[in-house]
C-alpha cells in the first residue's frame, strides 16, 4: 500500500512539475520507500546520510575525476569510493553513501557539466521530500506508532477470541484457525518494529520495556493457543458451560479490552474478584456428589480449564505492567 500511494505521488508530481531525472525521480520515489518503511532509516537520518555522500561525490566530480586519464586510476577510484561505503559504514548508510556515486555519470567517454550533477543532487533531495510526505500520508509508518496500533489490534484480537470462546454453544471450527493465524502475524510484526521505536525518546530503557512488553504478550498468546487448540473439546464440557455462565472468561476478555485502550492499570485487578469467585463456589457448581455425577475425565478437563484461565489472568496482570511502564504519550509525539 505505501508503494502503490508512493508511485501514485510521484507520479502526480512528474505529470505536473517534470523534475529533474524524468520519471528516473519516480522509479527511485518506489524503490527507496520500502526501504526507508523497513529500516531503521528516519527523515532525518535520510537528509544527513544524502548529504554526507553528496560530500564525498561533488569534489571527486569536480576535483578528482577530471585528472584521471587511465583506467586504472579509474579503477582505484572506484574501489576506494566502494571499500569506503561497504565497510566504513553499515547497513543501510552504505546504500545510501554510495547514491552519490550514481551522481558523478561515469561513462567511456566523459563530459564535464557541474549544472549536471547539481541537478541529479537537486533530484535526489526532491526524492526525500517526496518519500516524507509518503512516510505520513495517507498513514504513518513512524514505528513508534505502527507498533502501538500492532499492539492495540493484538489485544483487541484476545478480547474477541475469548468472548467467543466464552459462549458456551460449540463454535465453528474456522474461529480458533484465524486466532492463531492473526496472533501469530501480530506477534511476528511487534517483535519486528519494536526494536526499531526510538528508545532515546524515553526517559528510561524504552528497548528493553518494549521487549518485555513483547515478551509478556507471547507468554499471553502461548496461553490463548493451548485454549483455541482445545475449545471444541471444553465446549463439550458441562461443567466448563457452567463455569462459563459465570462470567469469569468475559471479564477476562474485559481485561483484554481494557489492555487495548491503554486505560489505567488499576482497573486490571477489579475483575480479580469475580474471577476467583469460580473458584470459591465450587461445592455449590460441583455438588457433594460430584464423584458420582461426573465422569473423572470430565473432572480433570474442568481443573485444567480452571487453571488455563487463570494462567491467561496472570499473563494479563503481566502484559498491564509493563505497558504501564511505557510512556505511550510520549511515544506517541510527533518527532521529525
């Protein structure tokens, strides 16, 4: 998507404007740009790193290239400029160091023109004002903020599953499918982009709270799993439909909500309560023939539901604490 509306800017603006380097200005606009959406690559580091190649390519262009009459200095050049690019610098600041060397239009036969390379630079800038505006239009693909949205539709994705799964009727099998489908993509993608949120912008260690953020989100989902893994095989559980009616999963999918919309932590442990009050009233679920009533299959599969849920509340308890130790407004402030 960010592609396709990036091609659609430039191409709108080569229509209308015809900057330097032809439709070249929109084949770079569509190649740069998911480079700079999977990168750690920002606007700012982007203007800094053209300029620094630019730096190095402008007086070998001026200074350098015309005193050069053998193709061995040419050679020598060439190896220099790339030795210093591939091992000076690292990962995508190479790339973007050797752009300047695709100004200088080395060719067998050379012609001079300073106006030439001038606009090839003026080209190259023009590229990265168009790629800011791509970056933040029509969405933005700042990671601060695309890992606040994966972590909004994560827990939002528990919620509907454990609501789902609360219903005491048997649900379709397709339901537990695209759970685990969705969880396990959300998940890939926050351990991605959270590493690359800008930890400077937090007062304490904003990498290592983000991967304990992640951390506890995949223990929760671990949790999750082995309950949509086997929900067909509770939902055939009377005693389980009981407990169900009780409410505990709801207010466990509560939480979840709760968790999605960032609210205050301290609204996490009210539902702590009526949770344990399954756990309370027992005798009065079970009965005092309970041994006779049930088969102990049918027991043993209501304890490990008991202690599932419980396993997913404390998973909760964990994923509110450390997103209470992350400062999401300032995350969330718009930094160039």
């Amino acid at each position: 998507m960010r592609a396709f509306v990036t091609f659609w800017i430039a191409t709108a603006i080569w229509i209308c404007f015809n900057p330097p380097g032809g439709f070249m200005f929109v084949t770079l606009c569509t190649i740069l740009i998911p480079l700079m959406s999977f990168t750690p690559v920002t606007p700012k580091l982007l203007f800094m790193l053209l300029t620094l190649g630019f730096l190095f390519a402008l007086p070998a262009y001026v200074l350098l290239l015309p005193q050069l009459t053998h193709w061995l200095e040419l050679a020598a050049f060439l190896f220099g400029y790339a030795f210093i690019g591939f091992y000076v610098f690292q990962g995508p600041v190479s790339i973007f160091f050797l752009l300047g060397l695709f100004t200088l239009g080395i060719q067998n036969t050379m012609s001079y023109h300073v106006d030439a390379i001038l606009l090839s630079i003026l080209m190259f800038y023009m590229v990265c004002a168009t790629l800011i505006v791509a970056m933040y239009f029509p969405f933005s693909s700042r990671p601060a903020r695309v890992y606040e949205s994966l972590r909004r539709r994560f827990f939002r994705l528990c919620a509907r599953w454990l609501k789902r799964s609360a219903r005491p009727q048997r649900m379709a099998s397709w339901v537990p499918r695209n759970f685990l489908l969705g969880g396990a993509a959300l998940l890939g993608k926050m351990e991605a982009w959270g590493p690359r949120v800008d930890a400077t912008a937090f007062a304490d260690d904003g990498a290592r709270q983000v991967a304990a953020l992640n951390s506890c989100c995949e223990l929760l989902y671990a949790q999750l799993q082995v309950l949509a893994v086997r929900c067909r095989e509770f939902s055939d559980n009377d005693l389980i439909t009981a407990a169900k009616r009780r409410g505990g999963v709801k207010t466990i999918a509560h939480l979840c909500d709760s968790l999605a919309r960032c609210g205050p932590v301290a609204s996490v442990p009210e539902g702590q309560g009526r949770f344990t009050d399954i756990e309370e009233r027992l005798d009065e679920l079970l009965g005092d023939d309970y041994l006779d009533r049930y088969d102990p299959h049918e027991l043993a599969q209501f304890y490990v539901y008991l202690n599932l849920q419980a396993s997913i509340y404390l998973a909760l308890l964990d994923c509110a604490a450390a997103q209470q130790a992350i400062d999401w407004q300032r995350m969330g402030e718009t930094r160039f």
